[in-house]
C-alpha cells in the first residue's frame, strides 16, 4: 500500500486488521489498549503516544520513554510489572512467552525467572508475549501487572520521536471501536484506588501556598462516581472461629480490642489473611489472624513489622 497517513482513520483500520484478523482477538486487544490508554491518560495527559508504524509493521502504545503495549503480526507485547505478575501466576496457568534484555542481548523464555527486565527505565517489569490464539482467553490476566507498569512509566518523560510518530488515526479507530462494540463499564475499585493515589501523589508535589489557593476556587462538595468491585466469599465460619480464638486481644501487639460492637456488645477485632486470598491463600483458620484497625492497616500499608 501507500505510506501511510497516521493522521488517517482508514489507515489505522487497514493495518489493525492486517496485524491482526481474528475478529474477537481484536476486540480484546483494543479493549485492553483502550483501557491501558485511557488510564496513562488520566495520570498525565501529555506524556503517552500511540505510533503507528510507517511501514505498517507494528502499532506501539508508548508510556513516557517506555513501550507499553505492541501489536505486531498476530501477537502482541505486553510492559508487565513483574512482582504483580507473578502473583497472578501462582493461581493462573498463562502461555506467556516472557522477554527480557541485558547486556545487548535479548532473551525469551516460557520461565519468568530465566529473563531479566525488558526496560532500563523502570525497576522490576517483564515483556509479556501473547499469540493471537490466547489473547482471547489470557490478556485479561494481564491488565493489573500492565498498569502497575504504567504507573512506574508514568514518571519517564515522552522522548520527541516518540511524540512526533503520535497518530491521531489509531487513536480514532481504537476509541470508535471501544465505544461501539463494548459498554462503557464502571473503573474497578482497584483502578479507583490507583488513580486516587496519583491525584494524592501529585498534590503533594505542590507547595501548602499553592494548594491553598487551588481550594479556593474548588467546590467543597464531592463528586460521586460508581465503580465495580470483585470481591472473594469469605467463609464466616472461619472468621467466627478466628475471633474467638483471639478472645477480644489482638494477636499481633496483644493490645485488648479497642472498643465493642453497638451490634452485639463484641471486641471489635477484623480478621486478616496472612497469604491474602488474590494471591491465592486458602481461607482457614491457619491462614488467618485477628487484628486490631491499627495493626490490619500496618499489614496492609506497612513495610516494618508485617505479618
């Protein structure tokens, strides 16, 4: 064909279709894109890019100075985080083909620890490669490990190249073909929470001065938002047996609970998963601990002293 125009909507239909024809496999792919781009978006909006090859080669989700997301001849490239990875991998059997970089030298491999990071710019990632036959069943694995990586490529700046290879097409025909063929759903609670995270982040780079003067002209009243939320069935039987094995102390710091239920005139106490249950701990009484607010927090949100 022609050079491609990346400024052209048809163009970018043309070679999506040609780097990969399987028609539900595509979908995915651009939900996951889509989704992938939307998020880096809303962290900083000027710093990603989405090149479409010149010679039709590759369509490039670029994060800063990282490469995020690659499609090419019916497989794609996935920027995952490697330690949210392999969570996900102790309870998921994927066929990923992982890849990795050192010295001038490429490496792939089916095990994750036989390749060392792909990227230079930001710790702990992992290329993941998925054909085309398993994006269907298995990309969607991979969507929390690739945003924890995008949170880390956030901070790289876009290098000019990068910016300047931008196509508006590919962005048109990613979005035309998201909103058409999937119902806009509601951020899980997880991606509310990290997003959150990064206004927070991104506030506390200002000064006490400039924050207050931001507030004066924001409205106090809170905005809503509805967001989905994947949740485990606990066993209440094992949280029942799990305080009364405490007997109203907490079984970290020992301390009494701090106070009683209005409920049912019990010690407040809330029962915490050692192995958590998302990375694939059992939900028993050994694996399980009764904790007091302030400890729970810290075995949540602390480094020092966790369970």
């Amino acid at each position: 064909m022609a050079k491609i125009n990346r400024d052209s909507f048809s163009d970018a239909k043309i070679i999506i279709d040609k780097l990969l024809p399987d028609s539900n496999a595509q979908k995915l792919f651009i939900h996951f894109l889509a989704d992938a781009v939307s998020y880096a978006d809303t962290l900083k909006s000027d710093n990603w890019s989405l090149n479409l090859d010149l010679k039709g080669k590759f369509l490039r989700f670029n994060v800063g100075q990282e490469y995020c997301i690659t499609l090419y001849d019916n497989e794609i490239l996935i920027l995952c985080n490697r330690t949210t990875l392999k969570k996900i991998l102790t309870t998921n059997a994927i066929p990923i083909e992982f890849y990795g970089y050192n010295n001038n030298q490429y490496y792939r491999n089916t095990d994750i620890g036989k390749v060392p990071n792909l990227l230079a710019k930001t710790k702990d990632n992992v290329g993941c490669i998925l054909q085309s036959a398993d994006i269907e069943p298995y990309i969607g694995f991979l969507k929390e490990a690739n945003k924890d990586f995008i949170d880390g490529a956030i901070k790289t700046h876009l290098m000019p190249n990068m910016r300047d290879s931008h196509s508006k097409g590919a962005v048109e025909f990613i979005f035309s073909e998201f909103n058409t063929d999937n119902e806009i759903e509601p951020p899980s609670y997880s991606d509310f929470i990290r997003l959150e995270q990064a206004k927070l982040n991104q506030a506390q780079t200002l000064s006490q001065e400039e924050r207050l003067e931001i507030l004066k002209n924001t409205n106090p009243k809170p905005t809503k938002t509805t967001v989905n939320q994947t949740v485990f069935i606990r066993n209440q039987v094992v949280v029942a047996a799990v305080l009364h094995r405490a007997n109203g102390k907490c079984e970290k710091c020992k301390c009494e609970a701090p106070f009683l239920r209005d409920t049912d005139n019990t010690p407040y106490l809330e029962v915490h998963h050692i192995v958590t249950l998302a990375e694939g701990g059992d939900d028993t009484i050994e694996n399980a601990i009764a904790l007091c607010p302030n400890c729970h927090r810290q075995a949540h949100h602390g480094k020092k002293n966790a369970i």
